[in-house]
C-alpha cells in the first residue's frame, strides 16, 4: 500500500515478491508515506528456516497460517502451545528504493505497533529497542538507509523470559489476580505487571492465555523535506445554538527555517476558509488557528437525534508547494459528568448537549485474542449491533487495548459515547522511574490519539484497583494488601499513586483537559471505596454471579452508574460445536472445563437463582 496524506498513489518503490517497481512522478515537496506490509518472513530466533508472514499479524496467527500449530482454540490445544511466548522471534522484510526518495531531507520508520519487546535493525543498524505495546514510534533513518535493496530485521525478546527477570530483579510478587501463570507452566510466577502488554494475552476469568508477539500494527516509510504536520487538535472554545468557536491546534516539525503557511477548511461549509502566515526555525512548533461555525449542528448520542460530523482540513504549505495536510472528523457537544449532592447520595451521570442521559450499553473487550483478525467488517458488525440494542455508550476495557481508529471512528459516525479506560487492570504495579515513563508516554501516544473524537466521553484510570486494594480500608479490599509488610505496602501504593493520581491527570491536563477523569472503576469518590450499596460514584455489580446472589437483586444494587454488571452467558451450540468434538458435549467433559475460566464453573448456569 503506498499512501501520500491518506491518499492512494499508483507508483513508486517496493519490493513485491522480488520486484523493483520504478519511480514515477515523485513530488518532493508533499509528504509520501508507504507501508512496509509486504514481503515478511518470521522465524523462531537462530532457526533456519524462515516462513512466510503476515504483517500485521502477530508469531501465533503465522504459525498457524504455515501449518506448524493446530487451531489454538480447539478443544485443549491451548496447553500444547504455552512454549511460543518463552521463545524470541524474528521478522524480516526486503524493500528497495531510489534515488527520489532517497533525496528527501527526512526519511522515517513510524511504528504504529509492537508487541512488545522489539530491536529493530534496518541493513543490520540498531535502530530502535521498543518496550510497550501500546506506544508509536518514530525513528530517523535516512542515515541508515541506501540506494536499491534494503533489509528490515525485528526481533521480538520473549515477554515471559525478560518478565521473569524483572519478577526477579524486583524482589517480590506483586497481585496479578487474572494472570494465569499456572495454565501457561511458570506456577505462581505472574509476570503480566512488569511489561506494557495487553492484560489479556495473560489470561482473564472471560478467555485463554496466549502471550503474543509480533508486528500488530502497520510500519509507514515516510519521506519529506521542509515540514510535517505531527498533529491537530480541533478545540471547542464555545457552543451555543448561534455560533460554535473552535480553535486547531497544529504541531509542526520544521526541518527548514522559513515563511509558511497554515490553512484551515471545513469541508461542509461554504466559508473559504482560515490561514495564517508564520516565520518558523527548526524544530517543533505549536500554531493556532481560531474560527467560527454559524448555526452548528450538535452531535448527538444515539437515540436521540443525529451525530452530525464537520470535516476540517489542515494544511501546510511553503510558498506554492504544498508539504503536508490531515483531515479530521469531529463532532460538536458539550458534555459533562454530574455529580451533585441529592437525597441518596450524590449523582454520576452524563450529560449531553444540557440534556440528562441515561447511558445504555455494555463493556467492549478485545474482539480476538490475535487482534489481526479483527477486521474492519467485524468491527462493523458490532457497532451496528450495539446501535441496534438502542446502546449508547460503550466502555472501552482496561485490561485489552486502546482499540483501532475504526472502532472510534464507527461510534462518531453512529453515536455510541465511549467510557475509555487506560490499560491497567486488576493489577498492581511496579513503582520504578523507567516504568512510570513508560506509562506517560503511553498516555501522550493514546490520548493525543483519540482526543478529537467526540465519542470519548471520558478516561478512567483503571478497572478494579481502587476497589482490590483498599487503601483507605484496612479490612477491605481483594485480600491484596495484607500480603505485605509496610515497606513493601507503601512501595506498590506510590506506585498506584503515581500513575493514577499524578501521571495520568496531569497528560490528560496537558492534551486533553477538557474532558473528565476517573481514576478507577469502580470507585465511590477521592478517599472512597466503592461496594454494592454505595451511593456515589459507579459500582460493579456481580453479585448474582460470584456472589450467588438472585436475579431479583439486580433490582437491589442499582448504585449510582453501573459500569459493569451481568451474569455468565453459555455460548449457542454451534460456537460449541466449533472447539469440540461429540464426545465433549457435557459441560462437566475436560474440553468444557478447559473453556471456562470463571472460577465457579459451567455449573453455576445450572443453579436456580
């Protein structure tokens, strides 16, 4: 795929399959991307056979694509494949350029995802040691790169192995509840919490352990000369049935000082437009440009009216040679979360556009375990179902992944609010500096990300934390904290303290401060653990579940905002039928037993309540 600024060019240079294709009418002014999705190989590390890939994909999907595993979700086969995520892997392309491309000024590898431990070599230079799922990359290669055949080597370290020296290095356990150390052969070693990985490829009481690795998201080979658009955020200054007033917010990285030109065009209207004209010196820059909109049409959640989308372009130029421009899709709304004092207790709602919403919908987990196969259909698919159940909101889940900008761009289009949890969950954490700078850039990456989508409701810090360690109970909580003396205690509660009440607030005061944070769910307030019967904040309600609660009592622990709730569904008999044979068809059979991670088991469905 060859892209210049979201827009498909038909020629220039790749290797496809062996063959060089010439350069034709390459600008050197505009910004070129190309994605680098061809021609991969993987490899167990000082293998000697290498394997056709899929890019992105990830080690256990290519295994299975060249018939070296079985179906991972087949009956038990999740037990014979626990030795994939103790081995490295390698990945490696060929690609070739010219001499055009070699000529621009600025020539980078933008890594949109890798999981998760990678040392990338481009002609056999290391270019980049990559430690967190979660974070983009971006690396100067023109030094590295040559005329007509390159080579681009990954490789992927063992996610358990350096796990488990960090387990080691950090001198005693830290909770993992949902970590299923045991299914993947390491006892009770739970190394989840030491890498920025998605929480569950470990394991969860809902799925299986398969500990991935791989190239999860696209490589883009970028060339440009004189300046790039790096981001634009669209800020709602005001909204008023009259006038919206907004402001883009562009970063741009100079390489050469000069006279430029930004421009700003809201494709829907009439009005030609904003530009403004700046002198800028090497380096980064941040440039504003304010306008209005008459009359604005709101956007809305579904159900109650139409989630109506302006179209901005910005532009950067330099004299008459365009070099960069980004299309952005954003709605207009105001929303806020209410929380006010009352007879009960004290409100948690949303508010839309001035109008009390009840929100409708249901936690949103990865769609696969190997999230290459999750495609733009399924996502589809799912976000019309939610449409069609008359949802309005969904809560992205703390312990997957920041999800793909499909699935954000879907419930723009369709107005599905999203409550967006950061990606920690049911855990603690380690308490180092290195980590905790992880984490922040993490934070930037995402929230920069998603932050002009008018879907995004609000950031949650994490699921079931506060509530699993409870700080300002003694004798509440998961059991966690009374497995550690007071030095240790005090370590993993900075820990928590630093993330999730000083680094995440402060990246999304700094990028996003508009919207509204939470720092846990479920929790009741600042200093206040949530339960079943609490009347603030939002509750978890399981109850009828774990708890063997009745049904009846759905209608008793109601709470504030309910953020999760339910009761175990057993799958139709034809998703059985597909990792079964006959003879497992007992939901006590070995094959049964081996899908259900609930630790109560298939037999609580059996159970009147």
């Amino acid at each position: 795929m060859i892209r210049s600024n979201s827009t498909l060019i038909p020629a220039l240079l790749i290797l496809l399959s062996g063959l060089l294709l010439s350069i034709t009418g390459l600008s050197q002014t505009e910004m070129y991307e190309i994605a680098l999705n061809s021609n991969w190989k993987f490899r167990q590390s000082n293998a000697e056979k290498w394997q056709p890939a899929t890019v992105p994909g990830c080690v256990h999907t290519d295994l299975l694509q060249n018939g070296i595993i079985q179906d991972p979700f087949f009956r038990t086969n999740e037990r014979s494949l626990q030795w994939i995520d103790k081995q490295d892997w390698e990945y490696i392309t060929e690609f070739a350029i010219g001499e055009d491309l070699l000529a621009f000024s600025n020539l980078e590898l933008f890594f949109k995802g890798l999981d998760t431990y990678a040392d990338v070599y481009l002609n056999d230079k290391l270019v980049l040691s990559a430690n967190n799922m979660f974070r983009e990359w971006t690396v100067d290669v023109k030094p590295f790169l040559k005329k007509g055949t390159n080579k681009l080597r990954i490789h992927f370290k063992s996610p358990i192995q350096l796990g488990l020296q960090k387990l080691e290095a950090h001198g005693y356990p830290l909770p993992a509840v949902n970590d299923q150390s045991e299914n993947g052969e390491m006892g009770d070693k739970k190394v989840s919490v030491f890498t920025r990985k998605a929480g569950y490829h470990y394991g969860w009481d809902w799925g299986p352990r398969f500990v991935t690795s791989g190239i999860w998201r696209p490589i883009i080979l970028r060339g440009w000369n004189d300046a790039r658009l790096a981001d634009v955020q669209i800020i709602q200054e005001q909204l008023s049935d009259e006038v919206a007033q907004l402001k883009a917010v562009a970063n741009i990285v100079v390489f050469t000082p000069g006279r430029y030109n930004i421009s700003l065009l809201v494709e829907d209207l009439a009005d030609p437009g904003k530009e403004k004209y700046v002198m800028l010196e090497r380096g980064n820059h941040t440039i504003d440009l304010e306008f209005t909109i008459d009359h604005p049409k709101r956007w809305w959640s579904n159900g109650l009216g139409e989630p109506y989308l302006y179209h901005i372009q910005t532009s950067l130029s330099k004299g008459q040679d365009l070099l960069d421009r980004q299309k952005n899709s954003t709605g207009l709304r105001t929303l806020r979360i209410v929380q006010e004092p009352d007879k009960a207790g004290k409100s948690f709602f949303v508010e839309l556009n001035g109008v009390p919403v009840f929100m409708k919908g249901a936690n949103y987990i990865p769609g696969d375990n190997f999230l290459n196969r999750v495609t733009p259909q399924e996502y589809k698919r799912i976000i019309a179902l939610a449409v069609d159940a008359n949802m309005n909101m969904l809560r992205v889940w703390g312990g997957g992944i920041y999800e793909e900008d499909i699935f954000y761009d879907l419930c723009d289009r369709n107005g599905i609010l999203i409550w967006q949890d950061f990606m920690f969950a049911c855990s603690m954490y380690p308490v180092d500096d290195a980590f905790m700078q992880n984490v922040r850039e993490e934070a930037v990456d995402n929230v920069r990300r998603l932050r002009n989508h008018p879907c995004i409701a609000l950031w949650c810090g994490n699921n079931e934390i506060d509530v699993a360690w409870s700080q300002f109970d003694e004798k509440g909580g998961w059991g966690w904290k009374q497995q550690y003396n007071s030095t240790q205690r005090k370590e993993v509660w900075d820990a928590y303290d630093r993330i999730f009440h000083k680094i995440l607030p402060e990246v999304i005061g700094e990028n996003d401060p508009d919207r509204f944070y939470w720092p846990s769910s479920p929790m009741a307030g600042e200093g206040k653990h949530a339960g079943y019967e609490t009347q603030s904040g939002d509750i978890h309600y399981w109850g009828v579940w774990h708890g063997l609660h009745r049904f009846e009592d759905f209608r008793k622990y109601v709470g504030r905002f309910m953020s999760e709730y339910g009761f175990q569904s057993f799958p139709e008999f034809k998703s059985v039928k597909s990792y079964t044979v006959p003879s497992d068809w007992d939901i006590e059979s070995e094959v049964m037993a081996a899908h259900q991670r609930s630790g109560i088991g298939n037999l609580r469905s059996e159970e009147p309540s």
